[in-house]
C-alpha cells in the first residue's frame, strides 16, 4: 500500500458510495487516513501529502490516532463506519464488527 510507504502505520476507511456499491461515473472516492504522520502539520498540508499518493478522484480525511478517537465520539462517524470498508488497520482502531475501539 502506498500510503504506508508515504507515512508509515495507517488506518485507512473507505465510506461512501463507493463502499456503499451505489457509485457511478462521476463520483469521487472517499477515504479516511489516520496516522500519526499527520501530527504537527496543519489540514491543508495533509490533504496536499495525501493527494501526491493517491490516484485522481480520491477524496481523502487525514487524522491523527488521537484526532481520530476524539471524531469517534461524534455522530457522523457512526455512520461513515457502518457503511465503511476497513482497507487497513494498523493502529487497531477498529474490532471485527467495525466498532471503533474505546480506550
């Protein structure tokens, strides 16, 4: 995976209609990075680290592990990972379920 050769150990979620199969020529893809690459550097140049990895159309959410654990707590996250494909878990932030993790 190219994004663990750009940051290391990553989360990665894809949501949307894409992992909801009701996708169509023009959508985008969405995805969910969480790394601890991210840390200290700002949203923008994330997104702009994120995009030099990623094939055109993929829409990407970069978070830290403890961005992340915070977001969890928020109600849109319920449904994006309901509907979501965990590509990789490599902080294990996620049971077999999909249920993100409590510390």
């Amino acid at each position: 995976m190219k994004l663990r050769n750009k940051f290391g150990k990553v989360t990665v979620l894809l949501y949307g209609s894409f992992s909801r199969g009701d996708f169509n020529l023009w959508s985008d893809i969405d995805i969910i990075i969480i790394s601890e690459a991210f840390k200290g550097i700002n949203p923008l140049e994330r997104l702009e680290l994120a995009h030099s990895t990623l094939p055109p159309r993929f829409e990407p959410k970069c978070f830290t592990p403890e961005e992340a654990e915070f977001e969890f707590k928020k109600p849109w996250w319920n449904k994006i990972v309901e509907e979501s494909v965990v590509l990789a878990d490599d902080y294990h932030l996620f049971d077999a379920k999909k249920k993100p993790k409590t510390v």
